[in-house]
C-alpha cells in the first residue's frame, strides 16, 4: 500500500518524537542504537486502558532487544482480522481466532500514544538461558504456524499469553508464587472496574455474564489482565538470584485519560433511574390515552424482557461462551416472557410465574450457585413487578 507523503512525514515525525522518549526515559543511549557489547534484554510492556470500549481492559506485549537477532521488536498477541472467514458467526459462538505478531517497537508505541493510552516497560532481569528461551519461544509463536490460537476473554487472552511466556522462561515460578495465592477480585469484580464509565458496556457485559465469573480466582489468574500482570512481575523475586526480577520501571508515555476505579463502584441506583422513568411515561400515557390499557404497556415490556431473554438463552445453550452460562439473570429476562405476553389464558398464571421468579433473582447473590446482579435487578424488576400486576388485574384484552 503506498502511502500520501504527508501521512508519511506524519508518521515519521511520530516515530522520532517516540525516540527521543524513550532515549530520556531509560536513560539509555541504545534505545536509538544498540551498542554491540550489549546483552539481550526483555521488557514487560503494559498499555493503558482507551477510549473505545474494546481498549477498556488495556493490552501488554514483550519488547525484546537483541542485536545479533536484528530485534527491537514487541511480541504482541493482541490481533484478529475482521477479513477472517465467518467472522461475526465465530466471535458470537465464542470462536473467535485471534494471532500473534512482532512490530517495530517506535512504530508500536507511536499507535499508542496517538491513541492517548499509557506505556510502562518494566526490565525483566533474565540470565542467557533464560533470556534464549523466551525469545526462541516468541519467534515461534509468531510463526505462520502458530500464531493463531483461539481467544477466550478470561483464560486465554493477549495477557495470560504473555504471562505464560514469562513463566516459561522462568521455569514456573510466576504460576508457584501466584496460583496458591487468592486473589482479592475475581473476573466479574475486573469486568465491573473496567467498564463502570460506559453505561451500556457494562449493562450488556453484567446481564449476559453467568455465575461462572463470581467465583474465586487465583492471583495467576487475575493476571489476565495487564495492569495486574505488571504489578505480579514488579512482585516476584528471581528464582535463582532472590532479586526482584524488575530490575528497572519505566513510565515511556502517561495518558491523560482518568485511571479506573482500583475496586468496582456500586452502579445499582443509575440503571433504576431506566424503570422510573418508564413507568412515569406509561402512566401518563394511561392518563393521556384512555383506550391504552396497563396490560397493554405490560405485554410490551415483556416483548421486549423476552427478547432479551433469548438472547441470554442464546448465549448459554448455542455457542461456547463458558462465561455465559448458569445465568441467573434469565430470572428476570427470560423468553417464557413472550409465551405470557402473547398468549391471554397465561397472563394471571404468568403474573405469578413473574413475580416469583422476580424475587429468586432479587436473593439470587446469597442463593446458589451466586451471582451479583444488583444492576439487572434494579432496571427489571420495578418493570417485571409492574407488568405481572398488570396482567392480574387485567388479564384479557378485549381488543
């Protein structure tokens, strides 16, 4: 592809500036050059979260420098193509191929910065051998042969590939420290944090997310994402030198954007702001519009709860989103919804059907298998309850 000559100079000028970045901020001449006598090095390169909803939980990679290799590259796994065959069938089924790919370093790290998103590379003090295994593994896997690997959220993302090639070169010892350790958050608490400024993000990601993400994790497994892999590497003593295996920390870029919260904020009472609203509207439309009746505007919100409901249903019985199952949530969003709304013998037994089911979700955190849902419950349940009384005092529609 040939570029303009002005988006040329551009980025040009962007890789430049990024240079002398990183010249000042390692302190190090040989982020321009490398001198010949200089050992291999590895650094643990941790990018901030974005803008975009996709770049909330942040991204890492692992920058090697070796110039009998002719690298000065970062090994990053954090990329998919949407030219791929069947591409939005296999990212709703949760087969979704992701690949690995190594870039120039200044070219990497100027997309970061025009993105706004903070870059923090931390020394990995490795010796020969080690340093050897890391770096023949990441050439491997950014092979033609190997690249690809299939992506899973929680378990097998762009993080835990990098952690799992830092515990190869070390020999276990990232996954001994840190597996027997549990961690203080598990993967529904991240998800929460990292998604609480967009709203409809984090009321999709908390209704369609199962129990399975409430239960406990281990440190090791909290380090799918970035941020808390690179706090697990600042911790961890070397196996063999008792050192800290960080020998240097370095801030290259600092975004301008707001950090997100260290623990996940209550949002229960601005997505009960939704029902109040709703109901407000539809008693004015009953005083507005006589011949409108409660059952009505009840069947209509159950349309629209069914609907959602078999979307829920969808994710957890078609594709191979483990997140997605055992969702309580199908309690209050459930496409037995549209059966009642449709059919005018159900509407009194459904009322009942509604209600009970309503308040099973509303315990459902201290109910097994446990499943926080605090801000499901507060947008449907005023709905759901309004609806089932509804149908109780009205259960036929004469028109």
């Amino acid at each position: 592809m040939i570029w303009p000559d002005t988006h040329r100079l551009a980025l040009t000028f962007r890789i430049t500036i990024v240079r002398l970045a990183l010249a000042l901020a390692l302190l190090i001449p040989a982020c321009v050059a490398q001198a010949e006598s200089e050992p291999p090095q590895a650094w643990l390169v941790t990018y901030g979260p974005g803008e975009v909803y996709w770049q909330r939980f942040g991204h890492n990679a692992i920058w090697i420098r070796d110039e009998r290799l002719g690298l000065d590259h970062t090994f990053n796994f954090g990329f998919f193509d949407f030219a791929q065959e069947r591409f939005l069938r296999n990212f709703l089924l949760g087969r979704l191929n992701y690949f690995a790919a190594a870039r120039p370093a200044q070219v990497e790290f100027a997309e970061y910065i025009d993105q706004n998103r903070s870059i923090r590379a931390q020394k990995l003090e490795l010796d020969p051998q080690e340093q050897a295994l890391l770096t023949g593994h990441l050439l491997n896997q950014v092979s033609p042969d190997n690249r690809e690997y299939l992506y899973d959220y929680y378990r097998h993302n762009c993080s835990t590939r990098i952690r799992d090639a830092v515990d190869l070169a070390l020999g276990g010892a990232l996954r001994g420290v840190f597996d027997p350790q549990a961690a203080p958050l598990n993967y529904r608490d991240h998800t929460r944090r990292l998604t609480s400024m967009d709203y409809w993000l984090y009321l999709g990601l908390q209704s369609g997310l199962g129990s399975p993400v409430d239960r406990p994790i281990s440190r090791y497994d909290e380090t799918f994402i970035p941020g808390v892999l690179a706090q697990a590497v600042q911790e961890l003593p070397h196996p063999r030198t008792g050192r800290l295996l960080v020998s240097e920390d370095v801030m290259i870029h600092q975004s301008t954007l707001a950090s997100p919260p260290a623990q996940p904020p209550s949002q229960w009472k601005r997505y009960l702001l939704i029902p109040t609203v709703v109901l407000t509207l539809a008693f004015l439309t009953l005083l507005a519009w006589p011949r409108v009746t409660p059952a009505h505007l009840a069947i209509y919100w159950l349309v629209v709860a069914g609907l959602a409901g078999a979307v829920l249903a969808f994710f957890w019985w078609i594709t191979d989103h483990w997140v997605t199952v055992s969702n309580i949530n199908l309690l209050l969003l459930n496409p037995l919804w549209l059966l009642i709304a449709a059919i005018p013998t159900l509407h009194r037994p459904g009322a009942w059907l509604i209600a009970l089911a309503g308040t099973l979700a509303l315990f459902s955190p201290w109910l097994p298998p446990g499943q926080y849902n605090a801000e499901v419950v507060a947008l449907a349940l005023p709905l759901n309850l309004a609806a089932a009384l509804a149908l109780w005092r009205h259960p036929q529609l004469r028109n």
